[in-house]
C-alpha cells in the first residue's frame, strides 16, 4: 500500500491548492483615447490594497488590457483601410493575368486547368505533368487521356513536362500534386 502510494506521488503532479477570491472592486471601463491633447486617463481604484500581490497584478492586467485594446482598435483600422482600397481598385485579377500554371495532371489538376482556361480565352494555362503520353494527348487531342477521358479540355491548355518551359513567365501558379508524389 505504501508502495502504491509512493508511486502515484513520483508520477503525478500535486494537485494545485486554489487561490484565495480577491474583493470585489468596481471596475471602471479604460479611458477612450480621443486624440486631444489634454485628455487625462480616469484615476485607478485605490481599494484593492489589502493584499500585497495585488498591487503587482494590478498593473500587468490594466498593461494587458491596454494592449489588447491598442491592437483592436489597429485591426479595425487595418479593416476599415482594407476595404476602402479594395473598393476604389476595383479590378479583375483575371484581366491583368497572361499566364497560369497548374504543376500536376491528375483528375484534379486537369479540372482546374479546365476551370481556369475557361474563364478566359487568351489566358494561356499551362500543365505541368510528369507523363509523357499524357502530355501528348493533351497537346493533340486536348483530352486527358489517363483521368478524365470523355472530357474535352479548352484549347488554351498546353502540357509540358519541363518545368522550366511550364513556369517561365507564369502570373500564378497552382499546386495540385498528391503530397504522396511531392518528393519524387
């Protein structure tokens, strides 16, 4: 028995003996900075000083909450600044895209080169696969002969199987490689 006992104190961690409850203290909401120059933050309660690790925590918590206020407001800033821009530059990223690349030929990877070649007809999608005679297939008879052979893919797809011809001069570039296949 006293083995027993001996052995659950060696394996596991003491039990946390709990806090004594703090006094209630009205709390009063942070000062609102409203960027005049003679704005003065409301006075701290003086009541909370019965205890003597109070007075250490007391500060770290207001530091803490007005930190997280800080970054709230900066976030809302950040928000507010983001969508202005993106309402007064207004434009398509398709219209200004000249190359994509799609780097693998599987079922998903040919639907998104199809998907994307769709969408615009001199946008020039390229694939990039490791299969010759799927390569081949697709460059003569623009069908993926391998995964989905009874679909007819756009004419603006082109396959390689060089990456360097695949990736030169691309605008954006697609991963669609099985992560079994990335390293070989």
């Amino acid at each position: 028995m006293a083995a027993a006992a001996a052995a659950t104190t060696t394996f596991l961690p003491p039990l946390p003996t709990p806090r004594p409850r703090l006094a209630a203290t009205v709390r009063r909401p942070p000062p609102i900075f409203t960027g005049a120059a003679n704005a003065v933050p409301l006075p701290e309660d003086e009541d909370s000083s019965d205890d003597d690790d109070g007075d250490a925590a007391a500060p770290r918590r207001s530091a803490r909450k007005d930190r997280r206020r800080a970054v709230r407001i900066a976030w809302e800033k950040l928000v507010r600044w983001s969508r202005s821009w993106r309402r007064r530059n207004r434009s398509d990223v398709l219209e200004t895209t000249r190359k994509v690349v799609v780097l693998g030929g599987g079922s998903f990877g040919t639907a998104m080169a199809a998907h994307v070649a769709a969408k615009k007809a001199d946008l020039e999608v390229s694939m990039l696969l490791r299969d010759d005679l799927v390569c081949r297939s697709i460059n003569n008879s623009h069908i993926n002969c391998k995964y989905l052979p009874e679909h007819r893919l756009p004419e603006n797809i082109v396959a390689t199987t060089s990456a360097a011809d695949a990736l030169a001069g691309a605008d954006f570039c697609f991963h669609a490689v099985p992560i079994q296949f990335i390293l070989s």
